[in-house]
C-alpha cells in the first residue's frame, strides 16, 4: 500500500509520500502543486512525519524516528543517502568524505548528483554535506535555507 499526504508547514506545503510503513518521499511542493495533486490522505504515519519536520524546523528536534525507505535509485545513491543519515546534527562532511565514506573516493562529482536526487530532505540531511572548500553550494530550496538549516542546528547546539 502507498500514497501521500500534503501539509502547510513552516515553509508552505510539505508532501509527504509513503509505501508500506515508510516514508518515500518528502517535498515542499508550490502551491499550484499542491493544488492539482490535492490533499492526498493523512495517516499516522505522515502525521507524525509533519510533526517531526516542524519540531526539526523549529529547532527542537535533532534525530528522526520515521522509518524511511528508498524505493527508487541506483546502489550507489542508496549508499550515498545512507552515509548522509550518519552526519551528526550540527555537524558537516564534504563531497569528498562522503564519498570516500561509501568507498568511492573518486566519485565526489557523482555523491553530488545522487545528493541532488534525495528523495527524503531533511530527515536524510543532504543539506549537511558542502564543499571542499567550506562553501555552501547546491541544494535543492536554494543555499540560503541550506544556511538557515545548518545555523539553526549549530545554535540549538551551543544553546545546551
């Protein structure tokens, strides 16, 4: 069994897919998205998927419990996105650490490309990974969330 379920979050509507007893997929979609796809239907699952991306935006959430599953990919980008689960909250890897993490040292250009399909943002923190340099580059909502995401965990940290 599959579906989906959309919300009006913290940064407009969040759809949130589903098969089985994982979340598949989780968006924040424009609201003209929104409106040809519709509200789909809310379980308990996607129900506390919402409440825990909101606790996470609001600082007060570090680790997701939802269990999630990949249901598209190749082997490579199911192992880039399970190395991505392993970043700490608060804390950042580069391109290249996360690909020498799925044992492809050389393949940093295409550890930003499966990065780039992450079909779970957030709660698989693609937004965590940067460049060699230190520099925030590409993700998906823009680098300035990716910079209000990072500095949002970094402050809930020292606020300990």
């Amino acid at each position: 069994m599959q579906g989906f379920a959309t919300y009006m979050g913290t940064y407009g509507p969040v759809r949130i897919d589903w098969q089985d007893d994982a979340v598949t997929g989780l968006h924040i979609v424009t609201r003209d998205d929104h409106e040809l796809d519709g509200d789909g239907a809310r379980t308990e699952l996607t129900d506390r998927t919402f409440d825990e991306l909101e606790r996470y935006f609001a600082g007060a959430l570090r680790e997701f419990t939802v269990p999630v599953a990949f249901t598209f990919g190749t082997p490579f980008q199911h192992a880039v996105w399970h190395a991505l689960q392993q970043i700490p909250y608060g804390q950042t890897r580069t391109y290249a650490q996360i690909a020498q993490a799925v044992g492809r040292p050389k393949a940093v250009r295409a550890v930003g490309s499966a990065n780039n399909r992450n079909p779970i943002p957030f709660i698989v923190p693609c937004h965590r990974v940067i460049g060699a340099n230190g520099n925030l580059v590409g993700y998906a909502y823009g680098v300035e969330m990716k910079r209000s995401l990072l500095l949002m965990e970094m402050r809930a940290i020292e606020a300990e």
